[in-house]
C-alpha cells in the first residue's frame, strides 16, 4: 500500500477511473502497487511479433479447469466466508491474541492489511507498520469508566484503539474522545514522558494494541536513518524508503514512497531501483488520482524525445502505456493526436523496430466500433483517405482523416483498420 501524497489537494480523481482494477496482496507480491488485470510486458509486444494476430485478444486472461456445480457452490460458499467482515476481524484478533514471539509471517500480513485502515498509521511507511505490527501487544478492558492511565503517570507505551471509545479528561477541564483508529501515549522518544489527563473507557469492551517505548522508538527512528529525501530549491520534492526484498542482501535498493507530480513524471525515465522495477507500470497504472490530464505527461514525453540518450526510455514507456491502458488514447481526442504526433517522431527517427511494435500494441489492443457516415449525394468527399488493398498486400487502412469534417465528428481516425 502506498502513502497518499501529503498535500491531499494535488489529489485529482477522474470521472473515467481504470476498469478491471485488481490488488495482489503484498504477501505475494514485491512491488507497491497492484497490477492492472489486463496489463502486460514488452515481453508479450515482442511476442506478438512471432504470431499473426487473431480477431480477439486473449492476452493476460488466466487459464483454470471447468468446475463443476457443486464445486462452484462451495466456492461461492467460501468467498461468502471470506468477505465477511466479522470473520475478517475474528482472523485479525487470533493473529492479536499471539505472543510476539510466536507470530508468523502470515500472521503479520494479516494484521498488517487490517492496521493500514487506521489513521494512527496513515503517515508510516509499510515497513514501519510491518515492524510494529510484529511487536504489538493486544489488550482489552471489558468495563466502561475503567481508568487507563492516571493525570501525570510515567508512559511507558503507545496505544491505538481497535474498538470501543476512551475519553481524555485534561486538568484545565476540557475533555475529548478519541474512537477506533485513534492513537495516544507516548511519542517517539527514550526520554521519560507522563500523561496529561485521565484516560478512562466510555464503552464496554474497548480493544487495544500496545507498542512499547523501546520498541516504538527503535522502530520510527531505524526508519527515518532509512529513508532518503530528494530537496530541490530547499524543498522536499521526493522521499525514498531503503528496502531488502531478501534476507541474502542481494536485492535491496531505494523505493519512491512520495513525491511531487513533477517528479514523479520526472521519475520515469531516471534509473529504477532493482526493489522498484515496476515503477512505470505503476504510474501508468495510477497517475490519473494526482495528475489532472494525461497530456501533462504525453507532452513531457514529447519534449524529452528530441534528446537522444533519453529517446529509448521515452520510447518504452509510451509502448508500456499503449500495450497497457489503450483506452486513455481510443477515448481522448488529444491523447489520439498525441500519438500520432509520437509515431511520426519515430518514422522521422528511423526508429524503425519500434514503430512496428508501437503499431503491433495498437492493431492488438484496439476495440471493434462500427461507424455510420452519411453522405448529401453519390459525388459528395468523403472527407477521408484510405490506403492498402489486396493489390497493396496488406489490409485498407484509413491513411488521413480530414479536421473538422464529418468523417471526424463521426468517429474515424487515421490508422483505424477498416
């Protein structure tokens, strides 16, 4: 799970989200970002070139034998059980109720799926939540009114509520309540800390996790010496986590947790970290919650292929976010010019080999549409150009659409394959 920028007001959310969104937990996966279900590699560009397309396109579906019904029912049966979300929290508190010691890795990723919800961890790191969630201590008290820590008693813990209702008592008299997600204790510090004010439960059976002084401490400051902030101009522009995927040390590097839109863009065609190496996917994937139009990275794309050593970086990312999210060009007029204006760049490049994969990851990924285009009489333009033929050797294919006309508003585009 990624952090949300800071500044909540760069968020944008478009009203065209990305359909067919599914999210891998990260128990099995490495990256920070989930997949789009229908994505995929260069890899499969490339092989695209070794076959002849057929009339659909299978690419990315997953395989699995026929069930039969009674095996159907028992499945649905057990999405029913797991979608409950009282089963959820009763997994969720097995995994609470173990020793530290004893729990497992599963056991972490469980709690670890349920605390990311919390506001007490919205601002850490998923390393910092994994950490404190292999050290927590689970705690209840059952009666309302109980006293949890007295006015100027030594602190010795931080505690997030997990169900239930506790209210802060201040000696100036003001109060305040604080419910589930909420945290209050100590702050990351080994000085000696008291409490200001009563704490005492205004519910029944009010659930907490409890992370010790020692422990909360070592966590939040091992992570801080861990991350490494990127400042432009006396600014923070982007903050990056160290990370080990293994225990062999061989695959460890720096991960973008949070950055500008600016360098975020910027981050694309800069080297990827071996921890990160689906950055790009995943931007393509997710851009549209911080970026109000994909054009402000179409044209920084644009700009950054008149320079030669940037030109095949640029190359990859836009093959990458054809072959993956076609639809933000079938369906955006300027996004359709944007790459038009993309594969002239290659022809007058010479860049040959990729012009036929950009053209392979189009003619796959296109949708069948059927178009009307009404004529005043039998001798009026048509407004269009078509090019090809048997006698060409290849397919009819609209060659020049003229702006404005009829042909346009009805929907035709140079390249469609008639």
């Amino acid at each position: 799970y990624l952090q949300l920028p800071a500044d909540l007001t760069k968020m944008h959310l478009t009203d065209n989200p990305h359909p067919q969104v599914t999210h891998v937990p990260s128990s099995q996966s490495g990256c920070s970002i989930a997949s789009d279900s229908g994505s995929s590699s260069l890899s499969d560009i490339y092989q695209a070139t070794e076959s002849e397309m057929g009339d659909v396109d299978l690419t990315g579906l997953p395989e699995a034998p026929v069930d039969s019904e009674d095996e159907e029912e028992e499945e649905d049966e057990d999405i029913d059980r797991t979608s409950d979300p009282l089963l959820g929290r009763d997994v969720v508190r097995e995994c609470l109720e173990k020793e530290p010691a004893d729990k497992t890795d599963d056991d972490i990723e469980q709690l670890l799926e349920f605390m990311h919800q919390l506001p007490a961890f919205a601002n850490m790191t998923m390393s910092v939540r994994r950490e404190l969630c292999s050290v927590m201590i689970f705690e209840v008290v059952e009666q309302a009114g109980a006293i949890i820590l007295e006015d100027g008693q030594e602190l010795d813990s931080w505690y997030v509520i997990l169900n239930g209702t506790v209210e802060i008592s201040y000696p100036d008299g003001k109060s305040e309540s604080l419910c589930m997600g909420n945290s209050f204790g100590i702050t990351p510090s080994l000085d000696k800390q008291y409490m200001n004010g009563v704490v005492r439960t205004k519910v029944d059976d009010c659930q907490f996790v409890c992370i010790a002084q020692q422990d909360y401490w070592r966590i939040l400051n091992h992570v801080e010496k861990n991350t490494h902030k990127v400042e432009e101009e006396g600014e923070i522009v982007m903050v990056k986590e160290h990370r080990e995927l293994d225990r062999s040390g061989t695959r460890k590097g720096h991960i973008v947790i949070k950055a500008t839109p600016e360098r975020l863009i910027m981050h694309l065609i800069e080297e990827h970290s071996i921890v990160d190496p689906t950055y790009i996917e995943d931007f393509l994937l997710t851009y549209r919650t911080f970026l109000t139009s994909p054009l402000e990275v179409g044209n920084k794309l644009l700009e950054w292929f008149t320079v030669d050593s940037l030109r095949d970086k640029v190359t990859r990312v836009v093959l990458l976010w054809v072959n993956n999210h076609f639809n933000d060009f079938e369906g955006d007029p300027a996004m359709t010019r944007f790459l038009e204006e993309f594969e002239k760049n290659l022809e007058d490049t010479k860049m040959k080999g990729h012009l036929r994969l950009l053209n392979i990851a189009c003619a796959a990924k296109a949708k069948w549409r059927q178009i009307t285009l009404q004529k005043p009489s039998r001798d009026s333009p048509l407004f269009f150009s078509l090019l090809g033929g048997s006698d060409k050797g290849f397919g009819i294919f609209v060659e020049t659409v003229e702006t404005g006309s009829k042909a346009a508003e009805a929907g035709l585009k140079r390249g469609d394959q008639v």
